[in-house]
C-alpha cells in the first residue's frame, strides 16, 4: 500500500468516525420530535372525535409555524461550528447566544398574533362546529410554548456547532417521557381535556427549552461569553436566517402543491398520497441526520480555513447519502407488502400506491445527495444559494404538478414530478458544490 493511499484511508475513517458519532444521536433527536404529536393524538383520541379533529388542525397549525423558524438551528450551527474551527469558543457560544435571542423575540411575536386570531386561523382552516372550539383551545393554550419551541431550535443549533448532538438526543428523550406523564395526568388524571394535553406540551417544552439554557449558560461561564442582547448580533442572525426562510418556505410551497394535486385526483389518491408522504417524511430523517453532520463537520472546517478538509468531508458525506439512500430504496421496495396494510385495509388505495412506493424507492439515492450537499451548504453560511435554488425548484415543480390532473398519470405521475423536484435540487446543489464557491474560509462568512 502506497503512502497516499494509506492516508486517504486515514482520512476516510476520520470522516466515517466524526458522521457517526454525530449524525446517530442527531437521527435519534429527530425522530423523538414528531413523538410528541402521536402522544398527544393518542392521548386525546380517547375523548371523541371533535377533540382529536380539532387536535390535528391545531397541531398541524403549531408545526408548520414553527417548521418555518427551523433556521434557527441551521444557521446557529453553522455560525458556532465556523468560530469552533477557529478555536474562538468565547465568540462561538456568544453567537449562539444572538441565535437564542432571536428565538425570544420571534416567539413573542407568534405569541401576538396567534392569541388575539386563534378562532379566525382555525375557521380559515375548515375546521367544523364542533371541532373548532377545541382546536382553538389548544392552540391559544400551546401557542404560549412557542418561544419555548423555538429556543429548542435554537439552543440544539449552538450545540451542534459545538459538535455535540448526544445532549439534544438526552433533552429530546426527556422531554417525550415528560410530555407522555403530563399529558396522561392532566388530561385523565386533573380531567382537563384537551385544554389539558396542550398545558402538557407547553410545561414539557419549557422544560427541554430550560435545560438546553442550563447547558448554555454553563459554557458560556465557562469560557467568558456575555449573556446580554446584543443588537448587532441578533440583527446578524435574522439576516443570516432570511434566506434559509425562504427555501423553507419555498419547500412548504413544493409540498402544499403536490397535496392540493393529489386531493384533486381523488380521494383514494390523497389517501395514499399521504401515505407516502408520511413515510417519505420517515426516510428524510436518516437522510437529515447525515445532513446535519454536515452542517457542523463543514463549518468547522471552514472555520479553521481547511479547503481541502471540507472538500473531502463533503465528498465522503456524498458517498455516506448514497449508501443509504441506495439502503432505504432497497427496504422500501422489500417493506411494501407489509407497509401499507397498516395505514389502510382499502386495495383501491393500496394498487394507488403501490406503482408510486416504487418511484420513491428509485428517488432514495437521489434524496441522500439532495440532504447531504444541501446540510454541506448551510454549514457553508452558503444560504442566498440555498434560496434562489428553492425558488428555481418551485418554478421548475408547480407547472409540471399541476398539470398532472389535466394530462393524466394520476398519483404515480405526481410521485414522478417530486422526483424530478428532487433531481433539479441535486444539481443545482452539485453545480454549486463543484464551484468551490461555497468554500468561504474564516470565522465569520
């Protein structure tokens, strides 16, 4: 073996070590996130229809809001892992304070402007009579755990740029657990009702929102960080923030899009449409985990102005989403007898999806390149290119979708449109990632 080829092998067991051991826990973390909400329809499902009708339309509401500040965490983590690659941990953990800061500010303002609007948004959503008071019950209850929320966002970005996602799996297991206890005691136990499933959710978000603070201000002791507001830092995180905005809203848009075509293909096709939603969501997370380590991975290596350390970081995270992109088609494919009898007894629904499971089996690799370079950008501080591919996406998509009703091909058609959403991604993420343009060294971008 020559001396070359015995370090590249070094380099790539670096790399496997350092994916491993932070996007495992990051997977863990992010499939604990979307326990909460099962927890709660479980829970509340057992008082009546109207309440569990009027917990989907409120939860529905709660997540989509706060999915829109999910660059709170993107952008801190790669702002802290660039000042970590630069050794400066006082001003990596100062950052991450501005990134807290402006989850505060945001909160409160969701806070006033949902309290007064509540029964307006849930009559806006088609909510019925009898569901509708009790989504805007939750909803005006849970609404005062959005900061909580969004700090969460926040904090788990500061600790992913500090390389450490093993605190955000604890605090997300806790806060299940606590969230399942809570729920289950004042629901039954106080006989509050649905009133009493939201004050569980809110106390148990606080909670993880005030143990990511302890975490937080211990480091920020630790190494001299000031915990004042700074205007000129928060100001700096909105604008770091804006455009990864944009891409998720561009994204909502993608997904808002190809569900309103589906409901107009009928109803066995929105049926299964969201059945393969649910679980194209499912498969996203292990593809965002590896994303995720990206974010810290390249930012630190920015930060320590190492080109070529993120170029082959970069380049084996790309292999990493390919394996298991190319893994997750091959079980989709295998899993589809078994899959889809637990979602629905109808064979209508099921002969609908099954051509369109195929499509998303094939689209997996595709998916693990689109995660993984997108996560290697946003470590980057490469935002503004994120959001101007989002929207070349979105122009490229909606004409093509909603055509599909017209020109036929019916939910396997529409599967086929998101797969061509997926491809135009991956290239102008593989373009850009070709430039070397993202390869902006520094502590700061």
């Amino acid at each position: 073996m020559t001396q070359a080829s015995a370090t590249l092998k070094a380099t790539r067991r670096q790399h496997d070590r350092e994916i491993v051991a932070l996007a495992v826990p990051a997977l863990g973390a992010l499939v604990a996130e979307p326990l909460f909400v099962m927890v709660d329809s479980a829970i509340v499902g057992h008082l009546g229809t109207a309440q569990l009708a009027g917990l989907g339309i409120a939860s529905a509401l709660l997540t989509t809001a706060v999915s829109i500040f999910v660059f709170l965490a993107y952008a801190t983590t790669a702002a802290v892992a660039r000042r970590v690659g630069a050794g400066d941990l006082q001003a990596a953990i100062r950052q991450g304070m501005d990134g807290i800061w402006l989850a505060l500010l945001l909160g409160a303002a969701v806070i006033a402007v949902v309290l007064p609007a509540a029964p307006s948004i849930v009559e806006l959503f088609g909510a019925s009579d009898t569901a509708a008071p009790y989504a805007t019950t939750y909803l005006r209850i849970s609404a005062l755990g959005i900061p909580a929320m969004l700090v969460v966002l926040a904090s788990t970005g500061v600790l992913r740029g500090l390389q450490d996602t093993k605190t955000p799996l604890y605090v997300a297991i806790a806060g299940f657990v606590a969230n399942a206890v809570l729920n289950a005691g004042l629901v039954y136990g106080a006989d509050l009702g649905i009133a009493g499933s939201a004050w569980g959710t809110v106390i148990a978000q606080c909670g993880m929102a005030a143990a990511y603070l302890v975490v937080v201000v211990r480091g920020a002791r630790r190494h001299g960080a000031s915990l004042r507001p700074d205007a000129l830092g928060i100001r700096a995180s909105a604008q770091a923030g804006a455009p990864l905005l944009v891409r998720t809203l561009s994204l909502r848009a993608i997904l808002m899009i190809a569900t309103a075509v589906a409901a107009r293909l009928g109803d066995a096709d929105i049926a299964a449409h969201q059945i393969i939603l649910s679980l194209w969501s499912l498969l996203a997370f292990a593809l965002d985990a590896i994303a995720i380590a990206g974010q810290a991975i390249i930012g630190r290596y920015l930060g320590a102005d190492d080109t070529d350390g993120a170029r082959q970081a970069c380049r084996r995270m790309v292999e990493w989403g390919i394996a298991v992109g190319v893994t997750l088609g091959v079980l989709v494919v295998l899993s589809r007898p078994l899959f889809l009898p637990l979602f629905t007894g109808d064979s209508t629904v099921k002969d609908t999806a099954l051509p369109a499971l195929v499509i998303v089996a094939l689209s997996q690799p595709i998916c693990g390149v689109v995660f993984v370079l997108d996560g290697v950008l946003m470590g980057a501080g490469d935002g503004p290119y994120l959001a101007k591919a989002m929207i070349l996406t979105l122009v490229v998509f909606a004409p093509v979708a909603l055509l599909i009703p017209t020109l036929g091909g019916g939910l396997t058609a529409l599967w086929a449109a998101m797969t061509l959403m997926m491809t135009v991604r991956m290239l102008t993420l593989w373009l850009r990632s070709r430039s070397g343009r993202w390869l902006v060294t520094g502590a700061t971008r």
